[in-house]
C-alpha cells in the first residue's frame, strides 16, 4: 500500500490553483467539478520531479467546519503542509525570486534544515530537506 492523496485546504481554488502552478511549479493532474452550488472542484497537482507519485488535493474550505480549522491552524501558526527538497537553500532562492513571502528562510533545527511559507490560500507550508546520516 502507498500514500496516493494529500490534501491542503484552500480558501480560493483559483488562486491556490495559480500559485500552487506558477510560484511553486507544480503540475495539474485533475480537474473535474464536484457537481456542488459553491462550484468546486476535484484539483489535484503533482510534482514534475514525481509526477506518477503523491497527489495533492487543493480541498476547498467552503463548508464552515474546513474554513475554522484552516483559520485555526493559521492563527496558531501551524503549518498545513510540508515539502521535502534536496536542496532548500536553492528552492529557497528560487521560489523568492517567485515573490513567494517566507515567514522562516532556512533554519538549521537539528537533524533537518526547515523554512516556512505563505501560500496566499490560508496557510504556511513547511519546506524540509533532511540531513543526511
């Protein structure tokens, strides 16, 4: 068994749709409605470099119980979700140049180096690269 799906609330598919595809660089693998008044959608994303691999959900937070959680989790400064690179200074540098905003740039924590970003949809995002041994 593997992990197939993950999921990121979103408080605005469209724009968690651009920012997720043009600042981070990830790739659209599904679009299909979910047949709902509020009009959302079933956008999923994976990345270039494992594109047969996990997909991410951009999961709306139309219904109150999703939209308080992210606003909680937020609030707390707790991230929603994480990233793992092999080189976090380089996607740092690059994904700045992006105009993505950092809340943490790259911080030794111990046995990984970590950084922290907006995604402009309601959440911080973790960026991780493990240390080696």
């Amino acid at each position: 068994m593997i992990i197939g799906l993950t999921s990121v609330f979103v408080d605005d598919q469209d724009k968690a749709l651009k920012f997720y595809t043009e600042k981070l660089g990830f790739e659209l693998k599904r679009d299909m409605p979910l047949g709902n008044p509020a009009g959302d959608r079933w956008l999923t994303l994976v990345s270039p470099e494992g594109a047969h691999g996990v997909e991410l959900l951009l999961e709306p937070s139309s219904n109150s119980l999703a939209r308080d959680f992210q606003q909680a989790m937020f609030e707390q400064g707790i991230s929603g979700g994480q990233f793992n690179s092999s080189d976090i200074q380089a996607e740092y540098e690059r994904l700045s140049e992006r105009g993505v905003e950092f809340t943490m740039t790259p911080t030794d924590i111990g046995p990984a180096i970590m950084a922290v970003f907006k995604d402009t949809c309601g959440n911080f995002i973790t960026v991780v690269q493990e240390k080696e041994g």
